[in-house]
C-alpha cells in the first residue's frame, strides 16, 4: 500500500492503520489490539442471566452480515468452548456500529470489536459477560514513513496517541 497523500498531493505526516503492522517503507507503533468478545446491554443480561455460554440459546444474537464479520460469533463459540449452541433468534446487520447500536438498545447480544465497545464499556452501556477473547493477528497501528523526518509536533502527537490508545 502506497504511503497516504493529501488532495494536495501532499505525503501525511501519519496515519492509522489495520493491519499486520508490517507494511514497506514505513515504521509503525501497535495502538490498540481488535480482540472480539460478546457484549450485551447491562439490563439484558440482569433479565436474561449470562453466567456460561449455554445461557446464549436464550437470547437473540446480533449478527453482521458483512465481510470480514460473518465469522465471529462463531469463532467466538470456538473459542469458548460452545461450538453447535444456537441462539433463540438472530437478527441480521450491514455493519459493525449497527450491531452495537442494537446491543446497547437491549436487543440482542452482540459480537464486539475492542476498539468499538472500549467506551460502552467504560460508561456501562454495554458488559462484557464473559473473559474469553479471540485475540486477533490483526491490529490497529500508527504508521510513519521511514523516509520522512518528523517535526517535533508530529512526534509528540504521535506518542500522545500511543499513550492514550493503551
């Protein structure tokens, strides 16, 4: 992938980046893993208990229908254990944020993205009802161009971001 320019034509200074965090030419910094675990609306779960993967037959699983997010719940369901469990319904959607939406909105349980629910979580809009991760190999980087030298601005921006990402 070709280092970013501006419309201008300008080269950026930086950028973020998913991926492997080896990309030709350029130096990057992990910023933040894309683990993905369950997550559900607060309410939800007191109403309908959580407390083991089988307790996921009884609720509607909220599900992505769109590369690369087709997968996860049931690599998630690997993961823990609980292959072959199915939910008492699904609902089906486009992208990631409306999952997430939804889930928040009490509808079903969603799969989340780390770098997607870490602030529902915080706020407790959203739990997390159980420990197990799929950790993936893939992450979100910041990435420079070994070839450009950095204004002082640019690096004390950057380390601002990699501190506040972990």
């Amino acid at each position: 992938m070709p280092w970013p320019r501006r419309s201008d034509g300008e080269d950026v200074d930086l950028a973020i980046r998913f991926g492997y965090g080896r990309w030709s030419g350029c130096d990057s910094r992990p910023l933040m893993a894309n683990d993905m675990f369950p997550v559900v609306n607060p309410h939800l779960a007191e109403t309908k208990p959580i407390r083991n993967p089988g307790d996921l037959a009884a609720h509607v699983w909220l599900q992505v229908e769109a590369e690369p997010r087709t997968g996860d719940w049931e690599a998630w369901l690997d993961a823990a254990g609980a292959a072959g469990i199915e939910p008492a319904g699904r609902l089906s959607f486009e992208t990631s944020s409306h999952a997430l939406a939804a889930a928040t909105a009490g509808l079903g349980i969603a799969i989340g993205h780390r770098p997607f629910v870490i602030d529902d979580l915080a706020a407790g809009r959203l739990v997390q009802p159980f420990e197990t991760v799929v950790e993936s190999d893939e992450a979100y980087y910041l990435v420079t161009a070994k070839s450009r030298s950095r204004p002082a601005a640019v690096t004390a921006f950057a380390d601002w971001l990699t501190a506040e990402a972990s």
